[in-house]
C-alpha cells in the first residue's frame, strides 16, 4: 500500500498530517510512524527564511515506488503501507517540506523503513532546494550528483 | 538537428525559460551536449565557472526518465533534461 505526491505550493495545495494518518489508518498494521521535515532557522551559519524547492515530478514519483519495492528484499519489510508527500514551490520557515509515513506489523521493522525512506530519498530523487537568506540573497544547495 | 534541454535546480539559472534549445551534429552524444552547454555558458554568462561546474557534474535524463550516460548516442528530436546535484527532503 503506497501513496505518493508532490504538493505543489504555488497550487495553493498543502501538505498535511492528517492525510497520511487517513491513509495509513486504512492499513492493518499497529506500528505507524511519521517523519516530517521542516524548514530550519540556520544553515552554515546563515539565517534562513525560506526554501524554494524545485522537483522533476515524474521522476520523484517514480523514486518513491522504486525505493518502496525495494524494502520488500533488502530491508524483508513486505506487508507496509507508506505515504510520501514531498512539497514543490516555496516554503516558509518551521514549515513542512516532506511526510512520510509507515505503517507496518512491528515497531523496529517501522523505524527501519521510515530511515530508510528518507535517506534514500536525499540519494536518488531529484528534488533540490533553494535557501532564501534574511539579506533577501539565495543559493542553491550543493547536493549528490547522480552523473555514474 | 535541435535537442531541448529541461532546466531543473541551479541550471534553472541559465535561462528565464524551462528549457534551452541547442543545435547538434547528427551522431553527437551526451557529452557533445554537454560541450554544448558549457559554450552557451562561456558566450552568455562570461564563462561563469560555477554553472560550468554544474554542468560537468549534472547527470542527463532521458524523457522516459531514464540517466544516460556521457557515451549515450542522440537523434533526432530527443529531449532531455538536466539533473544537477540533489539534495532533497
């Protein structure tokens, strides 16, 4: 069972908990846990006020299902249901940029995936951010490059 | 013939527009593209040595989204896009 979205801000459309707690109470399972990401004060010492992030959809969505798969042999979690939403589009601060939520049989096997989610996430779906400084400059984060 | 590059994260910085549009020989490759974009740089931004380097460390992506590699054999009216470094999340 798996959700996924990218919540485009400039749509006027919102990410929210309470979506991926309808969705994840529709699975069976007792261990749930989200992770939210939120846009933070201070990075290398620049006081930041917003974030711009930039994200080829299609290719985001299918990073998502690919990494969800892929739980099922490396990580043996194959009863799951997860939800992912990612934001495109400018964030203000404290506000959210990514939920994902995990539900699944046993509390290890949730936190296991909910990390590994994420982390694979940062590695491999193409979505990138653009820090907004109180000075009113802005700069493109430095990421992983995909180039083999 | 005329290739489309989708522009995406800090190579979004080379345009105004979403896309660049670049002219390429018959059997040219993704590093000929690449070559490409570095001398769109060098003529419209003074050769500005960090979208440069974005360039050099940007991975390429097929329309069915898929990474090609520097060795990958372009024709006629494929379009690509520009995958910089990521960072997501």
């Amino acid at each position: 069972m798996l959700h996924t979205k990218i919540i485009d801000t400039s749509k006027k459309d919102k990410i929210e908990i309470s979506k991926a707690e309808n969705f994840l109470s529709q699975s069976k399972f007792g261990a749930v846990i989200y992770f939210i990401g939120t846009v933070r004060d201070l990075n290398e010492n620049k006081t930041v006020t917003g974030i711009t992030y930039d994200a080829k959809e299609s290719m985001v969505i299918k990073s998502f299902e690919k990494i969800y798969e892929e739980a099922d042999n490396k990580l043996n979690i194959k009863e799951k249901a997860v939800f992912i939403e990612h934001v495109k589009g400018y964030v203000g601060l404290k506000e959210k940029s990514i939920i994902i939520g995990v539900a699944c049989k046993h509390r290890d096997q949730a936190f296991v995936l909910s990390r590994y989610i994420i982390e694979e996430i940062k590695k491999r779906s193409p979505i990138w951010k653009k820090e907004h400084y109180e000075n009113e400059e802005s700069e493109w984060l430095k990421g992983m490059s995909l180039n083999n | 013939m005329k290739i489309s590059v989708e522009l995406f994260g800090a190579a979004r910085e080379f345009s105004t527009k979403s896309c660049l549009d670049f002219k390429l020989n018959e059997n040219s490759t993704i590093k000929d593209l690449r070559k490409q974009m570095i001398k769109f740089i060098d003529i419209k931004f003074k050769g500005n040595e960090n979208f440069k380097k974005i360039i050099k460390s940007s991975a390429f992506c097929s329309s069915d989204d898929k990474i090609v590699s520097d060795n990958y054999k372009i024709v006629k009216k494929q379009n690509f896009s520009i995958i910089p470094p990521i960072g997501g999340g």
